[in-house]
C-alpha cells in the first residue's frame, strides 16, 4: 500500500464546563483523597457532562470544529466513525444520532466499541475506507459521558474517569503529509478484567443487576496497568517498525492518557523522552475514546505540533484492544 492515503485536516474538542477536582470525592463519602490519586495516577481533576449533555451534543460541538477548521460541510461526509464506551442509547448506534445532528445526509455512520483504543480504530478504519475508495472524506470522533457508567460508590475505579468528545477530519493525501503507518490488535480472552457484567443481552437488565450495581464498570486494575504498559509499548513498537522509524525520529507521542504512570512506562520503553510526551490525563482523568482526540486538538491548537512534525498516537482499553499510528503534519 502506498501512502500517505489520508491527512488529519481539521481538530476539535468539546469539554463540559462542570470541573471535579480530587478533594470532592471525600465530600460524596468515598475513603480517597488528592495525595492518593494524583500519586498512583497523575489526575487532579475531571470534566462531568450536565444532563443536558449527552454524547450527541458534546462530539456534534466537537465535530463542528473539525469540519470548520478542516474546510468540510456536513454534506461533504462520506463517513461517520464513532467511538463510544458509554453510548446515549443501545439501539441505535450514537454516529447515527450525530449524522442526524450535523445533517450529515450522505455519510455512513456507525459506532466504534474498542473502549479507548476506538478513536485510533475509527482512524484506521477510516483510511482503509478512503483506500478501497469507498470514502473521500470521513470524520472520526471519541465521544464518553463516562461518569454515567461508572460506579459513585467504588473508590478504585470512580476516580479515574471523566466526560469530554474529539473530533478529527480526514481528507485524501496530496502530498507526503498523512498517516504513515498503522497497527491494531485486541485480546477478548482478557475481557473480564475491565468490563460491564450486566445490561446487555448475555445479562439483561432487572432487579437484581440494579441491587449487584453489576451494570457498571469493574475492573482488575492491577492487572489491567501491566497490561496496559505492555501491549502500548508494542503497539508503539509496531507503528515505529510500519513507518521505518524508531523513538527518536519521533517529535511528538500522543498516548491514551489512563495513568500518567502507565504513559511514563511506554514512552521509556519506545525511548521517547518525557518533553516530548503530550500529558494532560492531569487535567481531564481517562476519557476513554475521547483522550487521545483530546490530546490531539490541544498539542495542535497549542503549537506542540507543527508542520512537518512525526507524531506517534498509542492507545489500550478494555476488550484488551490496543492501535497506534505514525502521522506526519
Ligand atoms: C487503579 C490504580 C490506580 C490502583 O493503583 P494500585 O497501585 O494498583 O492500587 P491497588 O488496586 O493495588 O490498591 C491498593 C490499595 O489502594 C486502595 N485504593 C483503591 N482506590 C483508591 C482510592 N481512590 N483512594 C484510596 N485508596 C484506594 C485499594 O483498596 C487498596 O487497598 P488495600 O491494600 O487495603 O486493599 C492502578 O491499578 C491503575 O491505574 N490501573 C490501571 C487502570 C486503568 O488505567 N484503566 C483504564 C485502562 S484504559
């Protein structure tokens, strides 16, 4: 295949007004505090979605943006890709409520399940799609209203989630800027140490899930942490070798940002030195879907990435999935 087939033309992100800092889980009677969450993680604070917003407003606010700063009218959609751990409604996807928002008329919608590895499957599924030729132009969004599957009551886990959508334009390569490489793997035997037993078809809804509080989130972290660092280090192994490149011809790393430990982890491992690390899991906690999109839009807007710039994007979630890309600017 030769490449660069697609190039990111255009950005956005959207995040709720309503920030939590550490200090107000003691207030809702959780036995955790700032110290103990910033040290095992890195997050100081999260964004939470009001009511009123859901995942169709916050990556509708999101893929505006995008579409503006990339010159894109909604009509102009050949696709949809949308990744979602916490979607609005089961049935049916949360892309096509988005279509719908944005009178997104020609477009194929449809959601992307790779928990926070989805915004970098969307990507890659989106440039498979422009390289068949079923697509010219797509917008590839990471959406999560996670603070409504999360579990209130469960210190391990509550604390290290936040709400936020990114959005991302791409278009067809002209010239030597594009996606350089690509590389995705997952893991389903792994799915139990971070899943939601209950409220799907295996495990249908009813009393009993409500009183077990089994349709939210749990999760292994421990285990999930040596995973994580493993299979990101391999996936930023993978897209290095695509690309015929190594940590050093990297300007920028954009990992997942889940846990400033498991990022500090990775980047030791692919040699890249922490100055060239984007970081702000501080800022928004682990948005799943949304993070690395958020990462994105923040290290373009801010000048950390520039043209002519090689930027490897890395994530890992539940499933166990993990993805990465190479990305010239
Ligand atoms: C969740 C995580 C921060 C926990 O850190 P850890 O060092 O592994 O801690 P453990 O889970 O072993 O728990 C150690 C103790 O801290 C306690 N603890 C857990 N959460 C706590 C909190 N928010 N505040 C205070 N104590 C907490 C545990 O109950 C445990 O207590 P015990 O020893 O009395 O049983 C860490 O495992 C992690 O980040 N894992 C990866 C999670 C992740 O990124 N998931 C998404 C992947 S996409």
């Amino acid at each position: 295949m030769k490449r660069p087939i697609a190039y990111l033309a255009g950005v956005g992100k959207y995040a709720p007004p309503r920030i939590m800092k550490n200090a107000e889980f003691a207030e809702l009677g959780l036995e955790t505090d700032d110290a103990w969450i910033v040290q095992r993680t890195g997050i100081r604070q999260r964004h939470v979605a009001a009511p009123h917003e859901t995942n169709r407003t916050m990556s509708a606010a999101a893929a505006r943006i995008a579409m503006e700063r990339a010159g894109v009218t909604p009509g102009e959609l050949d696709v949809i890709a949308l990744g979602t751990a916490s979607p609005d409604r089961l049935l049916p996807s949360t892309a096509v409520d988005l279509q719908a928002e944005l009178g997104a008329t020609r477009a194929a919608a449809f959601d992307v399940m790779a928990a926070c590895s989805s915004f970098l499957y969307g990507l890659i599924i989106a440039e498979g799609l422009m390289q068949s030729g079923s697509a010219d132009t797509a917008l590839v969004v990471g959406t999560e209203k996670l603070t409504t599957i999360v579990d209130w009551k469960d210190r391990s886990t509550c604390v290290l989630f936040g709400d936020g959508a990114g959005a991302a334009v791409l278009k067809r390569a002209t010239g030597g800027a594009g996606i350089l490489s690509t590389f995705m793997r997952s893991d389903g035997r792994l799915a139990e140490l971070l899943y939601r037993p209950s409220g799907g078809a295996s495990r249908p809804f009813d009393a009993q899930v409500l009183q077990e509080r089994s349709f939210y989130v749990k999760m292994e972290g421990r285990e999930v942490f040596k995973h994580a660092v493993r299979s990101m280090s391999e996936a930023a192994d993978r897209a290095l070798d695509g690309a015929k490149l190594t940590g050093e011809d990297i300007d920028l790393m954009i990992p997942h940002q889940a846990n400033v430990r498991i990022i500090e982890a990775t980047a030791k491992h692919a040699r890249i030195p922490m100055d060239k690390v984007y970081v702000n899991v501080d800022r928004y906690g682990n948005t799943s879907s949304a993070s690395v999109a958020i990462a994105l839009e923040e290290a373009l807007t801010s000048g950390r990435i520039v043209p002519g710039m090689t930027v490897l994007l890395v994530a890992f979630g539940a499933g166990f999935t993990w993805a990465s890309l190479v990305i010239r600017f």
